[in-house]
C-alpha cells in the first residue's frame, strides 16, 4: 500500500460511535473562498464523498451518515480536496447551493465576536429555514 | 450573563487533559482567504487569543497552550473572530507572518487528494523547516 493511500488518517480520529474515528472537515466555497462550515467525517463518509463528489458527513449527534443537502437541498459538489499536514483535517473546497447553514446563512460563521465576547450577526440570511426544513429535522 | 457571553461552548468540546473540552479553531488568511490551519482551543486559549490578539492553541498532544509562532515567529495576528452556528467551532481571520505549517508551507494543507486517493503537493514550500525549528519541537 502507498504512503499516500494511508491519508486521511481516521486512527487520529476523534472515537465516536463505533465509527473507528471521526476527523473534521472543512467546507470552503471554492470560488469565494468563505468558510462554510465545519463537519466531522468517518471513514464511509470519506468514501462517498471521494466516489460521488458530494458531501456526505457523519452526524455525531445523530450516530448516522448526514448526506449534506438531502433534505434541503443544499447540496455541496466537491470541486478540490485537500488533507492537512498530520492528515487528520480534511478541507472541501464546494460549490455550495443555497445555505450551508440549517440557519439560512450562506456560511454557518455568521457572529462575529469582538474584543469583549459580544457577537453581531455580520452576514445576510439567503433563505428562511422554516421553508427550507418545514418539521424535518436540520440537514 | 447575556446569551453572547455563553460563546464559545467548550462544554460542546471534547474532553482533553482536564481543560474541560476543546474546540476545533481554524485559521484563515484575512487577506486572501487561504484556509491555513486548524487547531484546538481550550478556555484558557480562547481568552488568552480575545486578550492579546494573537492565536493561541491549545496543544493536544503537549497537553498546553501553544502560543502559535513562539518558537518560529510565525505568529497570527488576528484581525477577526467568527463562532459557527452551534458555537462549538472558531474561526479566526488572521494575518500570518511566514508560514502556518510547520512543514514549511504556508498552510498546512499544502496536498491535494484525488479521487483516486492519490496525494500531490499542490503548494510550493515557503520556508525551510531546518531553518525555523533547528531541533526544537514545532511551534
């Protein structure tokens, strides 16, 4: 087996529901460079998302696969993958349809916090969750 | 207290060395958006970065703050603090001076993986690590 074929390194993982570990994922909007979001990914999650150019996580409140947009349909195609230097980070650089966040927010950093630990909402919301989720859960 | 004193959560964080819970904190260029690390705050981190405006981790693996670019200079001035949707992960816009990675790279995630799984390094190395580190752990 090549070095290369051993990244990401999901034994560096965080334990989690049997998962054999789960690394965090980065989400970043390719053309504009924001950061999405941040989500967790196991080993199966890591293999859909290689084999279908499409998100897919691991919820860790849920305990299950979380195929990123399939109840709103915000989906996340994968234009770039990267892996960090331990490779136990992984980076998506995605082209993002609609909100990355359940919040309606294109990225799901929208509060800034200043110096005191105050925070301001510092984005715009693109959609209203509650069309977007109706009673379903967030995905 | 008001509800933006309660962010972050580090009682959302995974639980390490008694610093009750860390959370994933990522680094990225203010400027030109380049995701550049990520890396882990404890409480102690998190206030010590609000206080002084500089990055300051907590390490896992040396069980201690990391004062980012003590030892090699390389240090992150932050110039904006974002919290996500749930509040259980950082985002700080910094201006890094040399080089994030302790590889030598601007950002540590320097290699792309293809859908093969195979890795490439896709960034060009900016600093000699010898240089910077000699035989000293990496900061």
């Amino acid at each position: 087996m090549s070095i290369e074929k051993t990244i990401p390194d999901f034994s560096r993982g965080q334990p989690c529901q049997g998962t054999g570990g789960v690394l965090p994922a980065i989400a970043q909007d390719a053309q504009s460079g924001q950061v999405l979001m941040l989500a967790w990914m196991d080993r199966i999650a890591w293999e859909e998302t290689m084999a279908t150019g499409q998100a897919v996580y691991f919820s860790r409140s849920r305990g299950q696969l979380w195929r990123k947009g399939e109840t709103s349909g915000h989906r996340q195609q994968v234009e770039e993958v990267r892996v960090d230097c331990d490779a136990d980070t992984i980076l998506l650089k995605v082209r993002q349809t609609g909100a990355a966040c359940h919040e309606g927010f294109k990225s799901c950093f929208f509060r800034r916090v200043d110096q005191e630990g105050h925070t301001t909402i510092a984005d715009s919301r693109l959609v209203n969750p509650a069309t977007v989720y109706g009673n379903q859960a967030n995905q």
